[in-house]
C-alpha cells in the first residue's frame, strides 16, 4: 500500500544564514544609525528589536526579503504583538514552526478526508501526518489538493513509498 508522510519544518541553517544576513545589513544601513535595531536568533523564536514601531517594521522587511531570498517560507514565522521596552524602545518576537499541531493536522485529516477519494486515509504521527492510499495516482492527487490548499503552514511532502 503506497504511503508519504506530510511535514512542517523549516531549515534552521538558512534561517540563521536570513538572521545573519539581516542583522549585519542593519548593522550598516544608515537609516538604522542610532536606532538601537536589532536582530537576534534564539531557540526556535527571532527577536527584533528598535527605538520606535516604524523602524521595527523596517527591521521586519529586511528579515523577511532574506528569509524569502533564502526560501524559507514565510508561512512558518508567526509573529507576535509589539510590545514597549526598558527605555523607550520596542520590541517584537518571530516564533518559528516546528512541526504539526494537533488543530492543523485535525484540519489536514478533516481536508484529506473531504477530497471524497475511496481508500485514502490519513493519521497522525507525532508532528507529522501519514497519508496512506491503494494507489499511486490518488496520493499524487491529495498532494496536488494540499500544495494548492493554504494552511498557514509550510508544509513538505516526503518518504512516498510504493
């Protein structure tokens, strides 16, 4: 019985080369001068940090034009709400995604099954999801149907086996 398993997981070696990237290009860019702007990688999150909201959501652009320029998808960085810090600076945190929740991969399971196709089935592993079929074809059709579909996730196809 062909199977493939459906994942959400972002490269972590390009993130920290976007990370990297965006933080030496404020280092240097003029209209960051004395903003005190920052970007930083933690464990699983990104904080930004700036004097004032309008210079944070310049600091967001310029980490999002490298992530995408490294292709990471954009999907899986969830941003979080502005908030004031010590000395009149703002702060903001970027959660990275790791994995399938339990919500998503009820609603991935609630899409495959939704598709209407006989002996497709799908059950959840962990953070990922196995989808299961009779036949080579209708696997490669509820990939076609989850690439077109937008679940706010990265979402990767691997591990097809026939």
């Amino acid at each position: 019985m062909p199977t493939f398993d459906v994942s959400s997981e972002l490269d972590m070696q390009e993130v920290r080369n976007a990370v990297d990237q965006a933080a030496r290009e404020i280092h240097g860019r003029y209209d960051f001068k004395n903003t005190g702007s920052e970007v930083a990688l933690g464990d699983g999150v990104i904080s930004l940090r700036s004097s004032s909201e309008d210079r944070l959501a310049a600091a967001r652009q310029v980490l999002e034009e490298k992530l995408v320029r490294r292709k990471v998808s954009l999907k899986g960085v969830t941003y979080g709400s502005v908030e004031d810090a010590a000395g009149g600076t703002v702060r903001q945190e970027a959660a990275l995604a790791a994995g399938i929740s339990a919500d998503k991969a009820r609603e991935l399971n609630k899409f495959i099954k939704n598709l209407g196709m006989k002996g497709v089935s799908s059950q959840t592993q962990g953070g990922q999801l196995r989808v299961s079929g009779k036949k080579r074809d209708m696997l490669q059709e509820v990939i076609a149907a989850l690439k077109e579909a937008d679940f706010a996730i990265p979402l990767q196809f691997g591990n097809f086996r026939d």
